[in-house]
C-alpha cells in the first residue's frame, strides 16, 4: 500500500549545530551538542544538521556520536564541493537510521569567482559532486549558495544538474539575508514551474537575518512551494543569525488559517531547549525576543495586566503552555495598576480592605518610580510597613 503524501507538511531542518554554532563565540562542547540532538530528535525535528565533519576532529566526532544516537530524525552533515569533504561527511553520518549529506557551492558572480572557476566548470562540478555524494547516500541535499543573488538562467542551469545528478532536496539559500517576502515565495515559485524535475524534489528554503526578514522569508518561500524550512534555535547563526525554529514552528500554528501548512514539531518543548542552547552556546536570548524572550508573555502595563486578569486573549495570541512555559507574567513596574496589585497579594497570601490596598498602592507607585521592577519582597515589605505604620 503506498502511503498518501501529505502536501501541506513542512520540513523543519535544525542547523542549529552547524550554522548556529558558526556564531562568532558559539562554539558548543560535545556534551552540549549531544544533548541538543537528542531535545531536537525527541521535539519532532525531521532533520538535523549535526555540523561539518571535515571542519575539525571535534566535528566529526560530534556527527558521528549524534548519528549512532540519532532515533527518528535524519542526521545531516555538510560538506563543500568536493570528493574529499563529501567521504568525511559521510563517514560521519552513514552510522545513523536515516542518514543524509549536504553539499553545496557558491553559484552567485562574487561566489563563483573565490574558486575561480568558469560557469561551465562549476556546472561540472556540481555534476561530479553530487552523483557522488548519491553514489554514498540515498538521501542528498544540495545548496547553491547565494542562490538569491545568482543569475536566474545559471539558477535553473545548475538546479536541474543537481537534480539529475541525484539530489533529492533542494536547499535555496539567501545567505546574506538580502531577498524579500514577496521575491522569496516568488523565486520558489518560479524553480519549481521552470526546473525539469523540480517536482520530484523537495525544495528548501535557507533565510538570514540580515534584514530581520529571515522569518517572514522562510514561510512566504513555504507559500511558495518550498516544503523544508532550515532553521537554528533562539535564531543563533552568522551575523544577525537564521530563521528562528521557534518562529516558523509558533507562526505555522498560530495562524493556520492563513497559512495552511503545519510541522511536526511539539511546540511544548519549544522553551525547553531555547534555554538550553541560549545556556550551551553563550548567547542570551534578548528580553523583546518573539517567543522565546523573558518578555513574550510578561505585561507590565496596566490596561493589559487588567485585561489579563479578565481574559488572557485580550494581549495574548498564543498560550504561554503551547511553547512549554507555566504562565504568563505580570511583573509589577511604574505602569502597572490596581488589579495586578491586588493579583500579586492574593498569590502571596495577602487579602486586604480596599482602603488597605489603596494606601499601599500609593506606596507601590512611589516605589516603582524609583525602581525599574518591584519584586515580591518589595511588596511584603510595603504592606508590613503599613501595618507597623497603624
Ligand atoms: O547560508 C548559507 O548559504 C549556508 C549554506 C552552507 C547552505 O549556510
Ligand atoms: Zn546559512
């Protein structure tokens, strides 16, 4: 019995132990990177990305340890365009259940003339590259790097030599971060109409930050026919870093209704590992981060900490238990009014007579002009305070 195809399913493939950690100071250890392969396996992750084998003997160990560990997702290694980094990558990661190698070369005018090679020789090189990557693996992907700045006809020239040369994913990377919502699901669109053989592979999309459109990028190039989005938790990566896993993931679900494509990852595990690798790899998550950030589901405020109180929707569109966080928070400042006063004291056990209270609010306000937050003690202290006052 063959088993229906389900067209609206996206990929998602983690990179974030390999492009992520390509963060300047990212470096993991190896402990570290296992664990995170293991969060990412057991999160739903189709694909991950465990690093780049030929790079160092750290690498390679690392990708060799999270393909024999590896339980359902496909462990990827990367490897550039030749013979040498393609054997390493697969020694690495031939020992997992669904092992797959990525190659890839800078196809854009200021990429190809590093190797200084001709269009026709890179073109040859592709072809070289990947039969025999396909000639090692069943499962290859191929990127032509800077692909949204390389020259369309060269674009389409070297996909279909992919292609026909065996890859089976087609990974359209906007390295830089330069191309916009509107070209991305465009430039998608148009390979898959253009390319023979385009609809026998899967396309993928590959977004930098750059611009801050790296999100954005990735689900329009879903809209437009991509069916693998290449992420990095918390967004880690070079320079400004790449599509952020926990955004693609939490945008799919909120906002079905508009774009009808859904992942198989547990979201619930979302805030889990965003520390984890916030913890491994050095780099804080900002407060304002979407998702992930201390901020996301705090409100200050006191128009939106009454309306909290009445009903969470009111400012929130996600619940904070879909990306595996307890609560919301209503962390007390200078904005913050009555109500979420009086929460705070209930949760801490404290109900007061109205004129209580407002006595004490009055001495909260005082104090959170001073102070950026009020902390519980800070609290405790203003209400014995009244009492020995009385
Ligand atoms: O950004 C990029 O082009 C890459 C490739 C190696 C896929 O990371
Ligand atoms: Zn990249």
């Amino acid at each position: 019995m063959t088993q229906a195809i389900d067209k609206d399913r996206v990929l998602i493939f983690d990179t974030t132990l390999r492009d992520g950690e390509q963060s300047p100071g990212a470096t993991m250890t190896h402990e570290e990177k296992l664990e995170i392969a293991e969060l990412l396996d057991e999160m739903g992750v189709d694909i991950i990305e465990a690093g780049f084998p030929i790079a160092s003997e750290g690498d390679f160990r690392a990708v060799k340890e999270i393909a024999e560990r590896s339980k359902n997702s496909v462990i990827c290694g990367l490897a550039r365009a030749n013979l040498t980094d393609i054997d390493r990558c697969w020694e690495a990661v031939q020992h997992a259940g669904k092992p797959r190698i990525h190659t890839f070369i800078g196809t854009s005018p200021l990429h190809r003339a590093i190797p200084n090679l001709t269009m026709d020789e890179m073109a040859e090189r592709i072809h070289e590259t990947v039969t025999h990557a396909r000639n090692l693996c069943g499962n290859v992907q191929w990127s032509p790097m800077d692909a949204t700045r390389t020259e369309w006809d060269y674009l389409c020239r070297v996909i279909e030599i992919a292609i026909k040369a065996g890859a089976t994913t087609i990974n359209i990377p906007d390295t830089v971060g330069y191309t916009a919502p509107v070209e991305s699901a465009d430039l998608i669109k148009r390979l898959i109409e253009t390319v023979p053989g385009a609809d026998e592979v899967v396309f993928a999309t590959h977004c930098h930050n750059d611009l801050g459109m790296a999100t954005a990028n990735a689900l329009a190039a879903v809209a437009g026919g991509a069916r693998q989005i290449e992420c990095t938790v918390n967004g880690l990566g070079e320079r400004a870093g790449n599509t952020a896993l926990e955004e693609v993931v939490m945008a799919l679900k909120v906002r079905h209704d508009i774009m009808p494509w859904h992942t198989g990852v547990d979201s619930t595990k979302i805030m889990n590992i965003s520390r984890r690798v916030a913890t491994a790899s050095g780099f804080a998550v900002q407060f304002n981060k979407a998702i992930v950030g201390k901020n996301a589901f705090a409100h200050e405020s006191g128009i939106h900490q009454d309306g909290m109180l009445k009903n969470a929707e009111t400012f929130e569109i996600m619940r904070p238990a879909d990306v595996g966080l307890a609560a919301s928070s209503l962390p007390l400042g200078k904005h913050s009014g009555r109500a979420a006063l009086r929460a705070k004291l209930r949760d801490l056990g404290i109900d007061l007579a109205d004129n209580q209270l407002k006595d004490v609010f009055v001495r909260f306000k005082d104090l959170a002009d001073r102070k950026k937050e009020v902390y519980d003690e800070d609290i405790l202290a203003l209400v014995h305070a009244g009492e020995d006052a009385a």
